[in-house]
C-alpha cells in the first residue's frame, strides 16, 4: 500500500468524512428503481430497455451518481429481466459491476438488459447503463447471475402475476 496510515488518521478522516455525509447528503435513501420507465423490450431475444432520471439524492462526495445506486438499478433491472421470462421473483446469486465513466445527476440514463441464457436453475443477464441521449457512450456495465428455481427462497407468485 502506497499511503498507510495510522489507525487513529484512518479513523480521523473516516470521521470527518461520515460527519460531512450526514450534513451534505439528504437524510433518507427512497427506491431508485421505483420510477422506471419501459423504454424498450424485445421478447424473443430476451432484452429490456428501462429509462430513469436521475436524482440529487443520489450524490456521491464528488457530484455524481453513487456506484451502489448505479448497482442497485443495474441489479433490479437485471432482476425484473430474469423473473419476466422466468414467471417467479429471482433473487440476485451473482453480480458485477463496471463502471466506465460517472452518472451525472439530474440526467436521463437508460439500462439496456440482455439476457444471455435463462434456465430451470438459474439466468444469466448483462446489462449496459448509458444517457438516452448518447446510447454509445456507455457509463457502466454489468452481469449477473439470478436463481430462476420454481421454490426459490422468495417463492410465491410473482408480482404481475398477482
């Protein structure tokens, strides 16, 4: 490691930086993936399209759009791939993220999902994270793998199902 620190400098600036977090950033975290809009699907190859603006809450220290929020809507849209073509809830085995460039606030990004294989067991999806405006220009990338089992751990009928 290039710059260690003592432990009371780490624990110093890990208070300082917690203490700027809980003055800077909103006090609560809503749903990211409550406001998804469907922007494209195509059923036979398994591909969804889903648009979303994002918001301030979302901010890291630096401006932009936190990469767990990034995760969070690359995993349900992953997830709402897998479990459309699965007919059940598929609770998340696996999943990694890349994150290429930043994901400005306040923008309209759109999550572009590809399922590459959906099982008895289990689906394999990628998804791609770009601006609506400028699909060629990716901002993350990511892949996952679901549990498609019938008895999942999250059994019962899935939601547009109900």
């Amino acid at each position: 490691m290039s710059n260690q620190l003592t432990t009371e400098e780490m624990r110093r600036r890990t208070l300082a930086f917690l203490n700027y977090r809980a003055e800077e950033m909103p006090k609560a975290m809503p749903d990211p993936s409550a406001d998804l809009t469907l922007i494209d699907c195509d059923g036979p190859a398994g591909m969804l399209v889903l648009g979303y603006v994002t918001k301030p809450w979302m901010s890291n220290i630096w401006g932009v759009v936190h990469g767990g929020v990034t995760a969070t809507l690359v995993d349900t849209c992953m997830g709402i791939t897998c479990g459309v073509q699965c007919g059940v809830i598929t609770p998340t085995v696996s999943m990694t993220v890349n994150y290429a460039r930043p994901v400005p606030l306040d923008a309209r990004i759109e999550v572009r999902t590809r399922t590459v294989c959906c099982g008895s067991t289990s689906g394999q999806i990628y998804a791609e994270v770009y601006l609506a405006d400028r699909p060629e220009q990716l901002l993350a990338t990511a892949s996952g793998a679901y549990c498609t089992k019938k008895n999942n751990l999250f059994g019962g009928k899935a939601p547009w199902e109900e």
